[in-house]
C-alpha cells in the first residue's frame, strides 16, 4: 500500500461495482495485444514487445496505475485526471468526468487524494467566445466518448464526448500534446495553474508571452502522502505555436471559484498568487484560442522541479522539433531496451501469461520517477542521482528491487545512489518519498532491505556503478542506530527498540516523537531490516555490527506470544508493553474477514498493533529465519495446515505486501508441490488482464513484479542473494543482463501448459522434480543462489511432473534460515 483505510476501500469497492458500467478502454486495445501476441509466436527476431503490453491494468479496482505515456522511469507521465478518486489522474470508471490533460503523475500510489495532476490542458469549444469559455473545474469537466480510451507505451489518447482527441507522447521531462477538434471549429484551450489531483496549492505565477507563444507557470503544492506542511516547488512551460504552422488569436487570463466566481481577463498576460491564507481553493490560469481553425492543434510542454527556465530548456533539448510520431519512436524504442531484458518463449506461453507478463514488466520500469537534476530544497545542489516518488519503500523491497537485479543493476545502482543521498542530506534513508518531500513511515527503514540487496548482489561491481560501499554501509547503520527526531518522516524508534528488542507498545520517548501505533509489524519489519544490515556487515567483515545485527534480526521472537490463540492455532505476533507484558489483540482484527469497522493504517486509534494487516497475516513475516518460526507454531505438520487455513479461511490479501511470500511457506516445511498448487491459486485468482487485474494498488510495482516472479516461478528472498524456486507458467525464458554480459535461460523440462490454471489438472505437470545448473544437478529442487545463476549466466533447467508425491520434498537442503545455520556465508 498506502491504501486508504481498509473498510474504506471496500466501500469504495461496492459503490463502484453499482455504478459504473465498463466502457473503457477500446475493445481494439485488447483486440491488438491478442493478435500481437498471436503473430509474435512465429516471430524470430525484431520483436516489438511493447505491443503486448496492456497499460490499462490496474486502471480500475483502486490499482492505482498511471496508463499515460511515459518512457521507463519517466519524470512525466502524461494522461487525463478523471472526477472521483483517482489517485494517478486517470481511471476507466464511465461515470467520472475529464478535466484536463497533465504532465506530472505518480503510478500505483494508493491513499490520499491523488498525486501531482498540476499545470492541466482542457481543450474547449466556446461558440460564443471567449468570454463564454468554461474555465473552472466543474464547468470544464467532460464525459469520454465511450469504448474510445486507447494507449500504448509512449502513447496516450481520450476522446472527450464533443469529439475533441487528446493525445499525448512524452520523454524524461517533456512531452507533445495532440489535440484534435471537429472540423470548423475555434479551438480553445484552459491551462489550469493552480490545480493539483489533492487540491494543494499555495502560490504561484503564470506568464503569458504571446509573440512566442509560449506560457511559462509554476508554483508550490503540498505532499500527497507525508505531512500538509511541506510543500514542493514545479514548473511548466508550454509552447503553442507548434513550430509556426500554429497562430494564436486570443489570450488571457481566468479566475474561478465554486461559489460563483467566474472571471476573464482578456489579454492580461501575468497572474501571481500567494498562499492563500483564509483558505479555500484557488482556481486559475490562462485561456488561449487559435486562429484559422486548425483540425488538430499540437503543444509542446516541459516541466522542471527546479524553475520555468528549466522547464523550457528541458521541453528544448528533450523535444525540439521533433513530430509526434517522432517521439512516440523513441519512447517504444526506450521500452523494448527494458523490455526484451526478459525473453518468454512467445510460440509456447499461454496468451493471457504473456499479456500479464510483459505489462508487469512495463510497471516494474515505470516508477520511480527519475528526476535527475531535477532536485530542490535540500537536494538542490546534489551531484547525485534523484527519484523520486519512492512509493513507498515496505512496498518495494520485497520484489521490485530483487526483480532490479536480475537483469538492470545500473538503474538499481542510480536509485541506490539516490537511497544513500538522502542519508546524506537528512541523516537517513528515505521510507516514503512522495512529491519530492518526505513521506510517512510505514513499516520501518525498509531502504535497508533496498541497499542490502543491492550490496549483497553487485557489491564487486558497486564501484564501477558508482556505489560506496562504506557509505551504504553507513546508511543502514544509521537507519538501525539513530533515533530520527521524528520517526513518521524517516528512520526507526531505534533507541526503544534496541534497548527491549521490540518496539514497546506504550513506550517513555523524550527526545523523539512519532505516532506510537503499529508496535507488532514495526518490530518484525525492524527484525528483518536488521537480518539486511547483518548480511552487509558479514559481506564487509564488520565482526560487531554482524554480531549486534544477527541478534537483532532474530528479535521477531520477541512479540511472539505463545499463548494467543485463534481458529485452533496457537502463538502469534502481539504488541508489547516495557515491561514485558503483552495486550492482546484478536488476530482476526484488520483481516479482510474482520466485520468490525475500525482503523488498520496510519491513524492514531489504529490499536491493532499491526499496520494495514491481521496479526493472522504479520505472524508468517519472518522471511530469514522461518524454521525457527516453524518451531514456534508447533512443527512442520501444524505449520502447513496453518497455512491451508489463512489461505482457506480469508485471511491471505493478495493485495497486501506482508502477505507476498505466504504462498511459498509451505517449501520451509519440505513441502515444495503445495507452493505450486498454491501460487498457481493465488494468480489465478487474483490477477488478470484486465483494467481491475491487480488486487490493490500496484505500489510502486510492487503487484507487477510480485507476478512476474511468480509467472518466472521464482520468489526472491530480500536483503540476500537466495531464490526459492517454484514452478513457471512458461515453457522456457531468457533473463538478459547487459551490464554483466550475461544471459541465463530457463527452461521448464516438461512443461504443460494445462497446468497454467487456478487448479492444476490431474496429470499435468507442474511440480519440481529437478533443476539443473549448466548441466550440473542441484541437490535441493527448492532453492538456488543469485550467484550461480543469474551472476554467471547459462542454462537452467526446471524439470517438472505430475507425479506430485514423488517429489513433495526439497530434497537435500531447505531454503535457509538463520536458526539453522542458514545465510553463512555472503557470496
Ligand atoms: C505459426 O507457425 C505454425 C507452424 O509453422 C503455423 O501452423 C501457424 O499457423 C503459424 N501461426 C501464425 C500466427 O502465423
Ligand atoms: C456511455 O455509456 C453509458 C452506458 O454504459 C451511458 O450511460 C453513457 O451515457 C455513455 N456516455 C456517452 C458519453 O455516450
Ligand atoms: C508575486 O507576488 C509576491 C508578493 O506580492 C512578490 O513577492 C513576488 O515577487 C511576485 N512574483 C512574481 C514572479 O511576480
Ligand atoms: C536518469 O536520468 C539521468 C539523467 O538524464 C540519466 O543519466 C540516467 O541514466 C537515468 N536513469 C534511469 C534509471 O532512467
Ligand atoms: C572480508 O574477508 C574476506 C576473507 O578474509 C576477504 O576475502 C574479503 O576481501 C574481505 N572483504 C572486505 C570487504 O574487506
Ligand atoms: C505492564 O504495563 C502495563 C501497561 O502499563 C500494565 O497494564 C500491566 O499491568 C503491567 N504488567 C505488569 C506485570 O506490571
Ligand atoms: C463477525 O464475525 C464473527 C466471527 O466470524 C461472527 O461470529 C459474527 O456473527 C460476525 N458479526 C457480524 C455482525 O457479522
Ligand atoms: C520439517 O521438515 C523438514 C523437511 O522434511 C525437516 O528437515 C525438519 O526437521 C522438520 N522440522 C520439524 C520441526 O520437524
Ligand atoms: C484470459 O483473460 C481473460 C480476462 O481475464 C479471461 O476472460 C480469459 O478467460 C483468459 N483466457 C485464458 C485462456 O485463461
Ligand atoms: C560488457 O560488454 C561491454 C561491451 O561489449 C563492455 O564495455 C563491458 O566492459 C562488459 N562488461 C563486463 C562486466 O564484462
Ligand atoms: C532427476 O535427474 C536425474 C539425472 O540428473 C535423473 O536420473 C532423475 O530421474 C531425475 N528425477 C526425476 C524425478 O525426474
């Protein structure tokens, strides 16, 4: 997440299942992807994977995705901002209205009110002139055309109800807007400079130089998900002229509020606002018509974080004079460069397998937002790398970076770089970065987890991509050792957690403050945080800090208490006061079957002890030491029908980060082939290829690339280099790492695509018999290490049967556990 309030959400659900009526996008846009993906299966080379990407996934069922064109880790997203809630701007939902076309967006964001959405386009038609012209938000705000919204990567286009087409392209930091009216008409066009998707605007300006046609605007907003007192500075520049083949003929400003305020300022060229100080909303900006009634009308925008000036050189040497098509053949050329990193055997994959794959991927390349010398307030004079809209970091450890490492670690150093600057800057890595500000702590210090992986994948290649080690080092230290002033904005309650070895609930803090909720998943997100700085410190041979750190990590076992009972099953994960002892909360509190209504995220009278989670869900996150665990709740028998039962029972939330790896427990207790049976369920269930094909909000590629590790049959173990192999719903795929050198292939001996369903058939093989490396056989058929694999390239073989009690086990080894010796050794 951040997800709104979890019983939120479900009325959001309910409202949206009784009102909207599916009529976008195009039918053509699946319709395209399936024949794509049907001719592809003959294609040998020259494949154009962005053909079988579908950008509206996630478009509906609160994912939360941004389908605007956009190149890999785009600053700019442009697309559409739709009426109701619509976090990234755009939704597929009938029955919300359009109000203008914007540059900026997040994707996959969850809670709040939206993101970004500032410096909109609306274009108008306004027969009786410019005075006429509707401006504000409610007055301008249009139904689509229906079965009309189509996209692509690089490629956005809507179709509003009076036949008028906006369609946008873009690069890092610009784009060209396309906008096509009915023939004989004036186009009119409102550029919006106060709006943003949450309403936060506290001052700014707008210029208008007609003779160059160009309107330069800019401003503070406020943080979509961090506290309101912050605000960020932005910039847009836009030119309409298109070159000289357009001629402008009015220009003016406008000013508007809800209650009846509706003004025009005809050739005024120059707004300034200040903060609005008694409050209410500001809504203003320019009004532009052209002359001679051109069909289609083309502007160039450029945004900047740091000044117009910028936005404009941006729009300049990102842009230029280059056509439309122009720029949409960069932007498709960008994504095949990331895309094609992961080959799937195209002629034996099931179609909806490829769809969902490669649309993944496309997300799991589409955030965070590089803003490269783009950076302000205190990043201002950096010389470093910058992302921004780390969204949030408890989302992304667990697999959009170990999903990084197989095939891009240069663009996993450059968000490295960006995670240890910010140490630099504030003293410790961000948690939550939204809008360039901090934003609200969800788990703990999860860049931990995100900068371990790193250094334990690439640590012999982290200078040559610019990585110090001893500086990422020192950055988690000071994550796991330094009390923030206040832990809601970074870092960790360390210094009562480290003197109990939990987060007391109730706890005496003097020099620090922070919101005192969520004592039971900060604890366990703190433990596993720790197990990524000890596995950095034994890679770097810091004896101490491995041995401080290991005992850390295991300090999970310490919110354990054994004497909670629920459905049968006894022990789990409780808040704990400094005295030791514990105050129980049902572990059925927050669950998706929970019927009581009462607060689950960040709010103050979140008492569960639990961040957007059940105690029944928490309980399995001790993804480095789960025989230890296993041990806890009874043995290996009693651990697998506890399983069965959360995922039987409703407490499993697809949607849900703590529950990622649930569904590959079952290989801790030598039980590989329920995995499988398990995963292949939870897909198939859960995820799909259309617009509400994701189960929450895709949180920064967090569903994408959860997915797609499961459709490669892989999970990864955050913060190390293991891998626990589960069964892939292809026949045979090709990881590319072009900074290594190397490929790997995998190939599924035996595959049968029958058994790519929710319920593998009788007879069809799907479960693990045996995986080779290079030739050579694996004595566990359950896990492998990063090194031997995707760090050397070859082939990997994944045989699989359908005999599954003859293979219902890992054979010689488990996947690792600290308790049993596991993590030794950092290759
Ligand atoms: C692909 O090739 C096979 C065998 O040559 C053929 O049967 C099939 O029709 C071809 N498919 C397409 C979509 O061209
Ligand atoms: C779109 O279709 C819905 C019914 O699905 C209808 O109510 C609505 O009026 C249509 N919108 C337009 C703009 O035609
Ligand atoms: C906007 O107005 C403020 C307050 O009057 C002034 O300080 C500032 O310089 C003005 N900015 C511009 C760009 O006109
Ligand atoms: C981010 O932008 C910078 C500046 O253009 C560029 O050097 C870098 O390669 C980009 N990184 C990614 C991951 O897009
Ligand atoms: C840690 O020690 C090992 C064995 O002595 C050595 O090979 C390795 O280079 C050392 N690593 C660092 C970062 O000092
Ligand atoms: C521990 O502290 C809690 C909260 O202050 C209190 O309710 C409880 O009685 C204490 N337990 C003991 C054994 O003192
Ligand atoms: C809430 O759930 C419990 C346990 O599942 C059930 O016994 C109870 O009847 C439910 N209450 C309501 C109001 O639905
Ligand atoms: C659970 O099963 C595994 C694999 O068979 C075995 O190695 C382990 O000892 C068992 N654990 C317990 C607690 O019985
Ligand atoms: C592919 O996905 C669509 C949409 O979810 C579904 O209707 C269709 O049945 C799926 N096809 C297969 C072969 O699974
Ligand atoms: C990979 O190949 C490129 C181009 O052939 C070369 O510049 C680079 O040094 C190689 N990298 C490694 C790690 O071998
Ligand atoms: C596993 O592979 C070996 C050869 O490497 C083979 O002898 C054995 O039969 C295979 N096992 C299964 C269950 O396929």
């Amino acid at each position: 997440m951040p997800l709104r309030t979890r019983f939120a959400a479900f009325a959001f659900a309910l409202l949206a299942a009784a009102t909207s009526v599916l009529a976008q996008p195009s039918p053509q846009v699946q319709k395209r992807i399936s024949a794509a993906i049907k001719t592809a299966a003959n294609a040998t080379s020259d494949i154009d994977y962005t053909q079988f990407v579908n950008v509206f996934i996630g478009t509906d069922n609160d994912g939360d995705v941004c389908p605007g064109a956009s190149i890999p880790f785009g600053m700019v997203k442009i697309t559409t901002d739709l009426t109701g809630y619509a976090p990234a701007g755009y939704i597929v939902d009938n029955t919300q209205m359009v109000r203008g076309m914007s540059p900026l967006h997040d994707s996959g964001t969850g809670a709040s009110s939206g993101s970004y959405g500032n410096f909109e386009v609306m274009p108008l038609l306004c027969p009786g002139g410019f005075d006429t012209c509707t401006t504000s938000l409610d007055a301008r705000q249009r139904f689509r055309k229906n079965n009309t919204d189509n996209a692509s990567p690089g490629y956005f286009s809507l179709t509003l109800d009076n036949d008028i087409q906006m369609e946008a392209t873009s690069t890092r930091r610009a784009g060209l807007e396309r906008f096509t009216f009915p023939k004989n008409s004036k186009p009119y066009f409102v550029l919006d400079l106060a709006n943003d998707l949450p309403g936060t605007f506290a001052g700014g300006t707008l210029d208008i130089d007609s003779h160059s046609g160009r309107i330069t605007l800019g401003g503070l907003w406020g943080s979509s998900w961090g506290p309101g007192q912050f605000n960020y500075q932005a910039f847009a520049c836009y030119d309409l002229l298109n070159g000289g083949h357009q001629t402008l003929d009015e220009f003016g400003v406008w000013t508007a509020d809800t209650n009846g305020l509706d003004a025009k300022g005809l050739g005024v060229t120059h707004l300034n606002f200040t903060r609005n100080l008694i409050g209410g909303v500001y809504q203003s900006g320019a009004l532009v018509s052209f002359a001679n009634e051109p069909e289609t009308v083309t502007i160039r925008v450029g945004v900047s974080f740091k000044s117009a000036e910028q936005a404009c050189a941006n729009a300049e040497s990102e842009i230029g004079s280059a056509s439309f098509e122009d720029v949409v053949a960069s932007s498709v050329a960008a994504w095949n460069e990331k895309l094609s990193k992961i080959e799937l055997d195209l002629a034996g994959t099931p179609a909806n397998v490829t769809e969902m794959f490669y649309s993944s991927l496309y997300r799991s390349f589409l955030t965070p937002n590089n803003a490269t010398d783009e950076t302000q307030g205190p990043f201002a004079d950096t010389t470093h790398h910058y992302f921004d809209s780390l969204y949030c970091s408890w989302d992304s450890f667990r697999t959009f970076y170990p999903l990084m490492a197989l095939t891009s670690p240069v663009e996993f150093s450059q968000i490295v770089d960006s995670y240890i600057d910010a140490w630099r800057v504030h003293g410790w890595m961000p948690e939550c970065r939204a809008n360039h500000l901090r934003g609200w702590t969800q788990g703990g210090s999860s860049g931990d987890v995100i900068v371990g992986h790193f250094a334990m994948t690439y640590h012999d290649q982290a200078a040559t991509l610019g990585i110090d080690l001893n500086d990422l080092f020192s950055a988690m230290l000071a994550d796991g050792e330094n009390t923030p002033a206040n832990w809601d904005i970074e870092g960790r309650e360390a210094g009562v957690y480290n003197k109990y070895g939990y987060v007391p609930a109730s706890a005496f803090e003097t020099d620090s403050v922070g919101r005192q909720t969520r004592e039971g998943s900060r604890t366990l997100e703190y433990s596993f945080e720790d197990f990524a700085i000890r596995n950095v410190a034994l890679l770097m041979n810091k004896t101490s800090e491995f041995n401080t750190f290991t005992d850390r990590a295991l300090n999970y076992r310490n919110v354990w208490d054994s004497s909670v009972e629920s459905d049968g099953f006894k022990g789990f994960m409780q808040k704990r006061f400094a005295n030791g002892t514990f105050t129980f909360t049902d572990p059925v509190a927050c669950s998706p079957i929970d019927n009581v209504s009462r607060s689950c995220s960040l709010q103050d009278d979140n008492v569960v002890g639990f961040y957007e989670s059940s105690s029944w869900e928490y309980s399995w996150f001790v993804p480095h030491d789960t025989a230890h665990l296993i041990e806890l709740m009874g043995g290996n028998e009693t651990f697998v029908n506890r399983l069965d039962h959360f995922f039987e029972k409703g407490y499993y939330y697809a949607g849900n980060e703590p529950s990622f790896q649930t569904p590959i427990g079952y290989h801790y207790a030598g039980h590989p082939t329920q995995s499988v049976e398990r995963v292949r369920d939870v897909v198939f269930s859960n995820f799909d290829i259309t617009p509400a094909g994701i189960p929450g909000n895709d949180d920064q590629g967090a569903m994408a690339t959860l997915l797609s590790f499961h459709l490669l049959g892989l999970y990864p173990v955050p913060g190390s280099t293991e891998l626990l192999v589960v069964s892939p719903f292809t026949p045979k795929y090709t990881v590319h790492n072009s900074f290594l050198n190397v490929s790997t292939t995998v190939t599924t001996k035996g595959f049968d695509a029958r058994s790519v369903q929710q319920t593998i058939p009788a007879g069809a093989a799907a479960y693990v018999a045996n995986v080779t490396i290079n030739g050579a056989p694996l004595a566990s058929r359950c896990h492998f290490d990063f090194y031997d694999v995707f760090k050397t390239g070859g082939d990997v073989v994944i045989e699989v049967t359908a005999d599954k009690s003859a293979v219902d086990s890992c054979g010689a080894s488990l996947p690792m556990s600290l308790s049993t010796g596991g993590f030794a050794v950092a290759r």
